[in-house]
C-alpha cells in the first residue's frame, strides 16, 4: 500500500526504510525561512533515540523508559499518554541507557516495545493498553547470567509484528519472536544462535540451526554458558517484493572469540543479515559480515531497500553499513553478494574475497587469540552504529552518519562470568587519566555525514563535524538532508554538496534521526533532542569532548516560518560535592577494577561521566560509607534505574569502589583547583 505523502507511518517512513520524504515545500532555496514551530519537553533528562510516526496528523512519540504519547502533529498538544511502568531495577540489564528508538502501526494499533522485554499493543485513538506480552521465553534465562532488554522498534508484516531484544554484553542469547499483531499470540520464533549441544527449541530456527550453525562453534566454549549473542536489536526490515525479513544479527557473547567459542568457527549467525518468512519465520538464506567476530562488529545497523543499476543490470538490493567499516550489497531474494567496499578507514581487514564476500582478516587483529594488545580501527562503536541512514532517489546517494572511534582490544585475565555486569572477556581497563594521553585518543575521534555513492561505491562528499556519536538522518526531495549533532545542533545541508544551510542551537546533544511530515498542507521537520546512549555513558572522556555536559530531553519541531523560542539555559550540569576525604590507597587499584566491570556501563570509564547519568566522582555519598552502601549494595534508588547490587558485591567489594571513586573525586578536585 502506498505511503500518503504527508504521512510517516513505519520507522524508516516506508518498507524500504530509505527514510526519504517526498515533500518539498521545505528546500534549498526555502531553508532559510525554517524555525521552531512548536516543541516539547519531556519528563527525563536521558538520552532519546527514538523516530516519532505519523498517522494522518496524530505523532506518535516514544521515549526514554519506553513510554509513549499521542499528540496533535500541528500543535503539540497532547491526546493521550501510556507510562508501560518499567521497574528501575532492569536498567542494570542494560548496556546503552534505557532508550527507547520507537513503536510501530498497523491497523489503528500502537505497538511498543519494553526495556524489561514486553510487547505492547495500544488502541491508536485512546491509548488503551489492548494486550501484552513477555517476549523472553522462561527458558532464555540461565542462572540468573542472561539479561534480555528491549530498546528497538517493532516491525510489522502480514500482521505479523515482530521484534528481538538485547543483552548480548551481559550475556544472551539471540532471537526474534512474530506475534499476532491483533491478539499477540506467538506465531513463530528464530533463534539466531544455535542451543548447547545442539538442542532443538521447538522454534523455526531448529533445521537450520542444526544443520549450518551448529558446526560452526565449538561445543564447549563459554556460549554455551552465556548465550553466544547474537541479539536482533535494532535492524529488522520487511520487503513486500520478495517476501521477506531481514534481520541484523549482533555481537558474540563474550565478546572474545577464544573465550566464546575456544577459537573454533565462524559462529553463525552472529554478524549476519538473516532472511526469513514474516509469517511463518521460515529461514531463506543468510550472508556473515563479520565471521569469528571479535571486535563487536554487529549487523544490527539500519539496513534499507534499493534498486539500483549495477553494471548495466538493474537489481533489487539490500543496503548496509554495519559497524565494521564496509558498505554491502547483497541481492535482497537469494542474498547473493554484491559488493563490500570500505566507507571509512578500517585497518581489521584488508578487503574481502571478490566471489564471496568474506573478509581478509589481518591476522594481528585476532587479539584474542594471539594475547597481544589491538587497536582496532573501528573500534566497538563502529565506523556506524545504530543513527540511521537515509537515501534520496534524486542524487542517488546514501548519506550515513559515520564516525572514528579507535579502540584497544585486549583479552581479561581469568574470565568468568559476572551473574550482573558485563561479560566481554577483554581487558576492561580505563583510557589513564593523563592530558596527554586523552588528547592524543581523542585526536583520533572523528565523526562526519557521509554523502556515498553505492553505485560508484565511493564517498561524493563528506561534511565534517567536531565529534563522533553525531544523529540519525533524513533526506528530502528538497534536496536537503537533516541531522542533530552531538555538539548540541540541528542542521540542514545541500544534499549535493554538503553545503550547510540551516543550523539550530538545541541547547543539547542529539542521536535521534528527524522525521518529515505534512499536515494541512505545511510541512514539518521534527527530532527528538537528549544526549545519551552508549557513548555518552561508557566513553567518558571522549564523550565529554567537545560536548557540554547539558542535557535537555525534548521535541522540536520545525516549519517555515517558526517563531517559538527555547527556553534559556537552567541547567548547566551536575555540580561538584566539594570532597574532603582522602582515599585508602591501598583498596583503590580493587575497586577500580570492581568499577570498571560493574559501573562503567552506566557512569563511564575511569569515573568520568558523560553528561547523561550522574557523575560519581561529584556525589555527595561518597562521604560516607552508609550512605553509598545504601545505594550500591541495597539499591535505595532503584526506582530511578540504580539497582543494588549486594547479590553479587560484598560489603568489602562496595567499600573498595567508594574508596576509588574518592580517589578519583580528589584528583578532578585539585585538577580544577589547580585551574584557577
């Protein structure tokens, strides 16, 4: 069914998620003439990453902690709001803050997925909660080791709505499920990851996974106790023509390959593009990305549908830009390989294999296996992540949200499985907290929008931008293209040259990709604002590079001709507890390493916050050891996403990590004292 112009109605605008609008009012020549026209503050100062629907002049908005509201696309103002009252406790589950990246419609239905692994299913005109579901089988945990999330958006096919989860970094094991999109009735499931010992699940995977996965791992690796991975947590894309899903399949679970699978395999499905039936989940074919992955280079990144004509042929083509630094195409009905070819600099591989695609490992990057140190080019966070990407059919361009994040891989001494907290069998030591040593990382920190070219398989243009981890991205029949920076802006520039036309001051970091829509015959641009995800939680330094540290979590909404006007500034960051304790020195290099593997996650590495969760090293609990005890080991604000972690710390364990936080916290104290 054709989508109406005016109208946004699935993630990537149609199913072939090219996130393209046909409307043109909005141009080059327009541009300067756009403004705020309306905007709307949410109820967190966290991270969003959602892409708002539009339904014939209702938006419908997802949020952080996966809430949702109606509101009048024109005005702003607010039909309805749904609150799915996720427990604070599942935040810990969580690697990549409690974002929510948006909902799907179908048939006068809202459907939503949960941060604590539930699919809902809301009336469209009131909100009404109309079913839910558990989508994480009973079986699925192991131990209380495997932690399940969701922060994707749904899909829905043949009223079919499916959706995988996350969790790999903890420990899990892949899979999407396809419910009844009227009653939320099971209708199939797909494992991406084979069972220990080649058990079958009595799902639609069990034949191929027993026959081409299996053989693929060895038996006795550490996946059969953490799950292996391979978590669908964001691409999932239905194509009407050949009648069929994709799915972006994830990381290994530990992320090192001798620890997971003893050094043995390809380890199938992991870093694959997997084809399935959307009505039964009948596997078609499947094409590995990244074989023996060790670099968490997942296949989980936007994935769209081209026809493009390629030596004289004109194909039908899937389109990806995952996060090992190649731009595939595959044929989207027999996933026959194309062509990879480098979108950015990657120094893992030095190219792939002509007929199949696999790549040429450079053997120094198997840190894993030959115990040595790699800095790897891309790191984890990839030469593109999860920000979308977009294509307009009038330049015949993709244009993806790129970036450069050198990474240090080296493999943990005495891995073993944490029951909370990472699992990625690497070193997981902290960048030093010397000047020099930061500003000679963070000079390898690039991020830019990338104009490529999938025909001539090379970069048209690209637009420089003073950081990584910048927003998703729109492109219009304008001939603009829109993106949010992490250094707190909203752009427009000249979808053939790059030339910047429009630029907003957010007042805050922005990761979401905008939207366009029309109602009443004016055409709107919208975005959601809020700093936040991975990065600005795990990178600490860096993700404080050149990023303020402010965050406001909001909706803007321009048009020509806006005249509303942002707030002025009333929040400039957490501020510092003065410190006047001194640290025990000698429990400082345990409780360094007690953070880096169970706090690092949400409040950065080496203690340095990034702008989005509270910075430990400013918290007034660390001057006494009741009061942080209160928080870490009995989890007193577990309402607001910090959970207790006694289960898994001792009194002694949360002792250590107060003392180097203290350590931490005196040393950015005569830092800034010494500053003035």
């Amino acid at each position: 069914m054709a989508v109406p112009d005016r109208d946004w109605p699935q993630h990537g605008r149609t199913t072939a998620e090219q996130r393209y609008s046909p409307l043109t009012q909005i141009d080059t020549h327009t541009v300067g003439r756009l403004g705020l026209a309306w905007y709307q503050d949410f109820d967190t100062f966290r991270g969003q990453e959602g892409t708002p629907l539009v339904v014939d002049g209702v938006m419908y908005v997802t949020t952080n902690w996966s809430k949702v509201e109606a509101l009048n696309a024109a005005t702003g103002a607010v039909l309805w709001r749904y609150d799915p009252r996720v427990p604070g406790n599942v935040a810990a589950k969580g690697c990549c803050d409690t974002v929510n990246r948006g909902a799907a419609y179908w048939e006068g239905r809202v459907y939503i997925g949960t941060f604590d692994g539930r699919l809902i299913a809301l009336d469209a005109r009131t909100g009404h909660q109309l079913w839910s579901v558990n989508t994480i089988p009973a079986e699925a945990s192991l131990g209380g080791i495997r932690s399940y999330t969701i922060d994707g958006a749904p899909r829905v096919a043949k009223g079919v709505v499916m959706i995988g989860n996350g969790g790999a970094e903890f420990g899990a094991r892949g899979f999407v499920s396809g419910f009844d999109g009227r009653t939320g009735a099971l209708k199939w499931r797909f494992y991406t990851v084979p069972a220990p010992g080649n058990r079958p699940d009595g799902a639609a995977s069990d034949t191929v996974l027993a026959q081409k996965a299996y053989r693929t791992w060895s038996p006795t690796g550490a996946w059969t106790r953490s799950g292996g991975g391979g978590t669908v947590w964001d691409s999932i894309v239905y194509d009407p023509q050949t009648d069929l899903v994709f799915l972006g399949v994830g990381n290994g679970s530990p992320w090192s390959y001798k620890v997971r699978s003893n050094g043995v395999g390809s380890n199938l499905f992991l870093g694959s593009i997997v084809a399935i039936r959307p009505e039964t989940g009948e596997y078609v074919w499947h094409f590995q990305e990244t074989p023996m992955d060790q670099w968490d280079f997942t296949a989980s990144q936007p994935m769209m549908v081209l026809d493009l004509t390629i030596g004289g042929v004109r194909r039908h083509l899937l389109a990806q830009a995952p996060k090992n630094g190649f731009f595939y195409l595959l044929d989207a009905a027999s996933g026959e390989f194309v062509s990879a070819i480098p979108y950015t600099f990657l120094n893992w591989a030095d190219g792939v294999d002509p007929l199949t695609g696999r790549p040429r490992v450079v053997p120094d990057a198997l840190w894993s296996l030959t115990g040595q140190t790699w800095m790897g080019i891309p790191g984890s966070l990839g030469g593109h992540n999860w920000a979308p990407m977009a294509y307009s059919p009038r330049t015949g361009y993709v244009y993806i949200p790129a970036q450069q994040l050198p990474e240090p891989f080296k493999s943990e001494k005495d891995f073993h499985l944490h029951a909370m907290g990472v699992n990625l069998g690497i070193d997981m030591a902290g960048l030093p907290d010397v000047p020099a040593v930061i500003a000679a990382v963070t000079s390898g920190v690039k991020g830019w929008l990338e104009a490529w070219d999938p025909v001539a398989g090379k970069v048209a243009f690209r637009v420089e931008h003073d950081t990584a981890w910048n927003g998703g991205v729109l492109a219009t029949a304008g001939d603009l293209v829109f993106q949010g920076l992490a250094t707190g802006g909203f752009e427009a520039y000249n979808a053939r040259t790059g030339a910047v036309l429009y630029h907003f001051d957010a007042h805050t970091g922005i990761v979401a990709p905008p939207i366009s829509y029309a109602v009443d015959g004016r055409q709107y641009v919208a975005v959601e604002a809020g700093w936040g995800g991975v990065f600005p939680l795990m990178g600490g330094a860096l993700a404080r590079y050149r990023n303020p540290g402010i965050n406001h979590s909001r909706l803007l909404v321009f048009a020509l001709d806006g005249h509303a006007r942002l707030p002025a500034e009333t929040r400039t960051g957490q501020l510092p507890t003065p410190i006047t304790q001194t640290a025990d020195q000698a429990q400082v290099p345990a409780g360094y390493d007690l953070y880096q593997h169970y706090c690092l996650a949400c409040h950065g590495d080496n203690a340095v916050g990034g702008g989005v969760l509270p910075d430990l090293r400013f918290s007034g609990a660390l001057a006494s050891s009741d009061a942080f005890n209160a928080v870490v080991a009995r989890g007193a604000l577990t309402a607001y996403g910090m959970v207790g972690f006694s289960s898994v710390l001792a009194a002694q364990d949360v002792e250590k990590i107060r003392q180097f936080l203290i350590s931490r916290a005196v040393a950015r104290q005569a830092a800034e004292t010494g500053k003035k």
